[in-house]
C-alpha cells in the first residue's frame, strides 16, 4: 500500500516531512506510533534500504508491534529493519565487535535483587549508607550526568572516581554488568573509535519515547545518526522516569542541541473522552518545566464517565472497587481485560487483588521484578542460576548472603580478597574451608550456609525435570509460588536445567505483556505506559502516596513533584471511556508508616486526606463523594 493512504492533518506531516532532525511532540492517545510507521513505510517506499533504518523504541514489544504492523500493510522489506531496544542494539554491537572481551567484561547482567548485593559490599565507611550508594550507583549507570547539561561519561569528583573504580572492581570480579552499563560501554566504544562501522551503518534513525532518554542515551544516538537522518517523537509531559536520570529537558531543548531542527506535533487525542482531556490539560499545566501546548479535545470520544470517591478504609476501599468492576463485569458493559487498576503500592494492590478474587474474578497483576520480590524466590532462583552455571559468580554470592541481616558482608569480602590474591575462584575456596584445608578468619557462618547449598547440590542433580521442580519449589510455600507457577508454564519448552534456567531468566529479565484476555488487570502506575484500557481506576489517590515523599519546597524536591504530576498525568490518560479516582481516609497507622502516606492522628488507626492532584484537575472535574454511594 502506499505510504499516506489514509492518513491527514499532523500525522500525514510527521510521516512525510523530508527535515532533518525533526522533533515530533505528541500527547498521549495522539497516534504517534501510526504516524511512526507510516514514516517508516515511506522510507521504504522511496528505495532506502531497510537495513540502513534504525527504529528504536523503549520496549520490545514495541519493536514486535512496529514490524508486525508493517508485515499487514505488505511493505516490502520490513523484516529487515532494524527495529529493537537501544540496550539490544548495544549488546549486539558490544558483542560483535567483542569489546567486552577486550577489556575485561562480560555481559552477564545482574538482576535488581542481586545487585542489592553490590551496593552492600561496597564499603560503607567510604561511601556512607545503603542510599548513598544506591544514588551514586544510579549515577554511574548513567554515566554520571544527572542533569541535561552535564556531558556523560566521566565521575564528577575523586569520590565518584573511587566509588567508579569499587564497582568495577566488583563487576569484573564476579564476571557480571548492570544493565545500564549496556549504554555507557558502547558510548565510550563509540566516542573513542569514530572509525567504528556502527556510526555509519543506518542512514535514517528514529527513536521513540525519547523523552526517556538520558543524557548518556541520547549522545549515544547522536553518535550513532553520525551520517543518518534523525527523528525523535515523545513528549515532555509523559516524562516519567527521573530515577534514571531522564529528564523532560532532553525533548524540550532538543531543537537547541541539535541545529536546523524541525518541530512538528501530534496533539488531538484520539483516545480519550473529552472530560478526561480537559482535566487533564488543566492538570499537566500546574508544571513550569515543559512545553507550552494543549492537548486538543475530539468530540467524537464523547465526553465518558468520571468519578472521584472516598472511602473510610482501605479494606472498604479494596472491596468496594472490586464490587463496582464486578458489577459492570456481569452488566457487559466491560469486560475483564478492558479494566486497569493503577496502584502507587502494592500494600494497596494486594487487597483489591483478593476482592476482586473474591467477587469470581481473575486477575494479573504488574510490578516489576514481582516473582522475585520475595526473598526465598531469589534463594531459589539463585540457586537454579548456580545449578545451571556452576561458575556464577553473582549467584553464589547471593546464595551466600541468604539468611543473614547484614548479607554476611565482610565474609565475602575477605573471601574475595583471598580469591583476588590467589586466583581462587569462590567455589573452590568454600570448598577448602568446609574440608578444613583453608583456614580463614571470622568464617564460621559462611561456611555453615555453604554446606547446606552443597547439600542441595547433591540432591538436586542427576533427576529428572518434575522430580526437580518438586524438590527445588516445594509446592507449598506460598513465597516462591509465583516462581512455581512460571517453572511449570516453561516446563513443557526445555528439556533440561540449562534450559529452564534459561527461559526463566528470560521471561522475569525481559518480560513481554501477558495476554490478559479474561483478566483484570492490577499494576503500578509506572507500569501502565503504553497501556490502554475502555476503564481505568486509579487507587490510593492519597497525600503521600500520590505524590509520594514530597516534604518541603527545595528545587530537586519540585523537580520530583513535577513528575510525579507527570505519572498521574499517564495514569489518566490510559482511558478510552471510564475514569474512577480512589482513595480512603483512615489508614491503620502501621500501614501510613510503611507506605508512606500523610496522616494525622496519635492512635492505631489515622486520617489522610486526599491527593493534592485531585484539586489540580480544575472545575471540569467531578465532585469526589462516598464511595458506598456509588457501589451499584
């Protein structure tokens, strides 16, 4: 077909404007990733060779969805477009030109809960507490700019150098990278070898979401569009992702850093109704670090269905939102998979999970790393990962840290001190100090969580794959259930430990969007980027919560504010009809504690008050009322 068959106005501008750079802005539901293809398709059309396009998206399934869109409108060659992740296109490059190898690394990455391990070795007197060093850690993945004029890839200060030569030290010795190491190695790769084959390799790049890039990202991409035509399209008020150091400014002054570049907007919202655009209009507008513009109302929405509404508990907040969902469940006038629940803890999503349960329905629920949240799920995991790799470094070191308040951190660094100096690997030194061949120091603990992992060992090899998960899962132990569940889904796939250690790791390390056909589904906010649902509610519309650990008015406090008015600006605009905003009064104080939430009150049981983002969204909005009144 040809490429601006049935396509007009602002869309019909982004996929055939010959500029370059261009700049496309585009509010949420404004068909950006229609215009995108479109673009592509022309590219194609025009004779450029699909290898040489570049398309790069922030999730993989984006990338499935942009190549199996255009497989359906017959574009010819479109398989061979180079559609991914950017941190897909670093690994491949990193490993094809085998510069990990050259200096030392390996591309075996660590999953957040093994890289809590990380932060705990590293030394506390010189790098203060666990948040210290988790902030500082965050930095170095992002190759230490934190801000949009900070130029990426060198440490700031003596105390960044140090705290860059630790972690390194760490990495390589147990043969591992963070994730965004992916990013920071190929730029530094890039920028220190212009003659490299991968600054010229694509003539035309187009980058999706852009406004989640970082700094350390974004040169990235400019090294790559070294002799390419650059297309960015995102959008400043749907930046959400600020721990990674992504900030809005990236898009806002991308026409200053990039010179000649052509500004273009997709703003008439497609999907939503035209009460959830107004208040959302009038609620993004309370932020001073953005663009000025208007996301544009099309009355053939309609106007839909908004409710604000409180509740005196959470437990009445949980069952009253599963009662009305179910409700309109039984009426046909929704269906299961077309309702999101939008959560800012899972302390709230866990009891609206069960009522809903409770009310005959199924439901999926989204966070990130949550089969490995509990702490026995990451011992199991850990020790299928060791299983399968006997050499796994990180794994062994996770397994050796279980059980113990402070991760038996200054064992394991003595072990490692002494495998530095020998040559030793890990393994082989426990082994020597549970035989009593070794002898080290203050030892004694290490070596007796050593002995039981041995002892597994031996059970565990040489069974067959049931026998396995049965004796590896115990099925009864409702922590590592959700890790039960996944290893029985890929049962049928693999035929042996290697490989259910591989496909596990795969499904919980690159999770696709599971069918959600029959479900409702329940997630954190974060999680519902990209997502689209006929009813959206958002629970825990709490001062606290939503936004949450907001204390006084400094700049970098503001700045968190503002995206957290960014956040609940994407959680309102996932709908295509029905909003419903929740939140509940009383809290048992334990649970303010714990969450976070604003309270007052000296007893068990406090008060809160409703999220400041609900007075934001302006007159158009509807008044909020008891939720019982409202329960069909």
């Amino acid at each position: 077909m040809q490429w601006n068959k049935g396509i007009e106005g602002s869309a019909l501008d982004v996929a055939g404007h010959p500029g370059d750079p261009i700049r496309v802005l585009a509010g949420p539901g404004t068909g950006k990733s229609f215009a995108l293809k479109r673009r592509v398709t022309r590219l194609l059309e025009e004779g450029t060779a699909p290898e040489e396009i570049l398309a790069l998206t922030f999730t993989r399934m984006a990338a499935k969805d942009l190549t199996a869109d255009l497989i359906s409108l017959g574009v010819a060659g479109c398989e061979e477009v180079r559609a991914g992740t950017l941190h897909s296109l670093c690994f491949s490059i990193l490993n094809r030109e085998q510069v990990l190898q050259l200096t030392g690394r390996n591309p075996r990455t660590m999953l957040k809960h093994e890289v809590k391990y990380l932060i705990r070795d590293l030394s506390r007197d010189i790098f203060g507490t666990i948040k210290n060093r988790e902030t500082r850690l965050r930095r170095f993945e992002a190759a230490w700019a934190q801000l949009q004029h900070e130029e990426p890839g060198w440490p700031r200060t003596p105390l960044d150098q140090q705290f860059q030569d630790a972690t390194i030290s760490w990495l390589k010795f147990h043969k591992s990278m963070l994730v965004g190491e992916m990013i920071t190695e190929t730029l530094k790769y890039l920028r220190d070898n212009p003659m490299a084959t991968e600054r010229s390799a694509f003539h035309h790049i187009l980058v999706d979401e852009y406004q989640d890039l970082n700094k350390a990202e974004q040169a990235l991409i400019d090294l790559l569009a070294d002799n390419a035509t650059l297309t960015v399209i995102g959008d400043d008020d749907q930046s959400i992702y600020g721990f990674k150091y992504a900030n809005p400014e990236g898009i806002i002054y991308f026409p200053t850093s990039h010179a000649g570049t052509h500004p273009l907007t997709l703003l008439e919202c497609r999907r939503c109704p035209v009460s959830v655009v107004r208040v959302a209009n009038t609620l993004i507008s309370h932020n001073t670090v953005r663009v000025d513009k208007v996301l544009i109302e099309r009355p053939q929405n309609g106007y839909g269905e908004f409710h604000i509404l409180q509740w005196r508990t959470l437990t009445e907040e949980a069952d009253g939102i599963a009662r009305i969902i179910a409700a309109r469940i039984r009426a046909e006038t929704v269906k299961p998979e077309e309702v999101i629940v939008l959560v800012p803890r899972r302390l709230i999503a866990y009891p609206i999970r069960d009522a809903l349960a409770a009310n005959g329905l199924s439901v999926q629920l989204g966070f990130e790393d949550e089969t490995l949240d509990p702490t026995a799920a990451q011992e199991r995991y850990s020790l299928l990962n060791l299983l399968a790799n006997p050499n796994d470094r990180v794994a062994l070191r996770v397994l050796m840290g279980y059980c113990s308040q402070d991760g038996r951190v200054k064992s394991w660094n003595q072990l490692q001190a002494h495998c530095e100096v020998t040559g030793q690997p890990p393994w082989q030194a426990l082994e020597e100090l549970a035989n009593g061949v070794l002898r080290l120091p203050h030892m004694g603990s290490m070596v007796n969580r050593f002995r039981v992992v041995q002892s597994e060992f031996a059970t565990l090899n040489g069974i067959n794959l049931n026998q396995f998960i049965a004796s590896w899962i115990p099925m009864l132990l409702p922590a590592v259930a959700d890790l039960h569940s996944l290893a029985l889904e890929v049962l049928p796939s693999v035929v042996d430990i290697n490989e259910l250690y591989r496909e596990i790791k795969t499904r919980i390390s690159q999770p696709e969007i599971p069918d959600a056909t029959g479900k409702v589904r329940v997630m954190s906010l974060h999680k519902s980027k990209g997502l689209t649902a006929k009813m959206v509610m958002v629970a825990g519309c709490v001062e606290g919560l939503i936004p949450y650990g907001i204390r006084d008015d400094d700049p970098e406090q503001l700045r968190k504010l503002e995206e957290f008015r960014r956040l609940f600006y994407v959680a309102i605009t996932r709908t295509e009809n029905t909003l419903i905003l929740s939140g509940a009064i009383r809290f048992a104080r334990s649970d303010a504690l714990q969450m976070g939430a604003e309270f007052t009150g000296r007893g068990t049981i406090v008060r809160t008050i409703a999220s400041r983002f609900n007075n934001e969204l302006g007159a158009s909005a509807p008044r909020s009322i008891n939720g019982q009144d409202f329960i069909p």
